[in-house]
C-alpha cells in the first residue's frame, strides 16, 4: 500500500460565498492516490459547494497542462 503523500491539485467551478457567485477555483491536497485525493478535497469546507465534478491532477500533470496553455 502506498503511503507517501503526494502534492495533488484541484480546480472546481463553485459557489463562492466571498464573492457571492459562482467562480472556478483551485486548491492543493497532500493524499496517496487521486481517489484518496478527493476523499481529502470532499473533507473540506468548499467542498460542499462544489457544482459538479472536480478535476484532480498530479503536480506533473499540472505542470504540463501550465506549460502547453502558455504556448497558446
């Protein structure tokens, strides 16, 4: 069983009650897996006012996603 923590990120399309409207947002979680990823992101309280599915990404996979966006 893996049980090194890992730097996960997470963006989400929220309600965000400081700006009172909804918004795309993004946070880091320390987890094992991606699965153990989201158990972590659905503990906190931003969580609940997620609409739809969160999209979860290795700290490599975000670093490529970052380095192709800046070639556009």
């Amino acid at each position: 069983m893996n049980t090194e923590l890992n730097k996960y990120h997470v963006s989400y399309y929220a309600w965000i009650p400081s700006y009172r409207d909804f918004d795309s947002d993004d946070t880091t979680v320390m987890a094992t897996s991606k699965e153990h990823a989201k158990e972590v992101f659905r503990e906190l309280p931003i969580s609940k006012f997620v609409k739809g599915e969160e999209c979860i990404q290795t700290e490599l996979e975000y670093k490529e996603m970052c380095d192709r966006l800046s070639k556009l």
